[in-house]
C-alpha cells in the first residue's frame, strides 16, 4: 500500500508525539493529586530510575503506576490490535519488542518488591470507576 503522506510528513507526525505527560497520564495524575495522593514522576526513586520507568511512583508504598497507550503496547482492545497498513514489518516488530521490554521490566520491578498497577488508555472513560480502582491498589497492603 503506497503511503498518503511523504516522509517528512510522517517524521514530523511522529515527533510530536509524547512519550510523557501524556493526556491520559495527565488525567490519572489530576484524580490522584485530587484524592490527595502524593507521587514522583517517571520512575524516580531516589537517585537511581526504577525499571521501565513508571509513570507515578509511590515510594512509601513500594507502588508504581504505568499509563500505556493501547496501541503503542499492543493491549487486547481494538485500539491496541490495530494494525498499521504500511511499513507493516517494522511496526510489528517495534510493538513486539515494547511488549517483551515492558514484560521484563516489569518483572524486575516486582521481583525487586515494587507492586505494578498497569493502567490502559481504553480503561480511563469512567472516571469514577478509574478512581476506585487506584484507590483500592494504594491501599491495599501487599
């Protein structure tokens, strides 16, 4: 299938797209400050980088949330199985190895005694749901 867009195009789609502060991250942070929940950001800990890192870090806690994006981390919804049309190989194999990278990341972080909430973009419609179940992981004890 013959791209729509020219290289310079899509490079400069590409670029803007956000690795952080993204709007559904900022929507669980908002709901988090709100519930007067207190959190570093992006996986710091300390003066070392937790593993993968996570987007909301809890240290007290032993707790991290991560804020993924359907498509960028292959979820099961029809966001995440959505296949690119062009380029079809590479695409593949980028999300292949995203999914393999955040599976060991995250089982360093739980083998290291961090507790992992995984949270997908599709999950965060119902904010009232969304709010409950961030509640339940914070405090519920390990």
């Amino acid at each position: 299938m013959a791209e729509r867009i020219t290289k310079a195009q899509r490079s400069a789609n590409m670029s803007r797209i956000r690795g952080q502060d993204t709007k559904p991250e900022l929507l669980v942070r908002r709901l988090l400050h709100h519930a007067g929940y207190r959190y570093r950001l992006h996986g710091r800990y300390r003066s070392e980088r937790l593993p993968g890192r996570p987007d909301l870090v809890f240290a007290a806690r032993r707790k991290v949330i991560f804020v993924n994006g359907c498509f960028w981390h292959t979820h099961s919804c029809a966001a995440g199985q959505h296949a690119p049309q062009s380029n079809v190989e590479f695409w593949a194999d980028k999300r292949r190895r995203t999914v393999e990278r955040d599976a060991r990341q995250l089982g360093t972080l739980r083998a290291t005694g961090w507790r992992v909430l995984v949270l997908w973009e599709c999950e965060l419609k119902d904010t009232s749901v969304l709010e409950s179940r961030l509640v339940a992981f914070l405090e519920t004890d390990p």
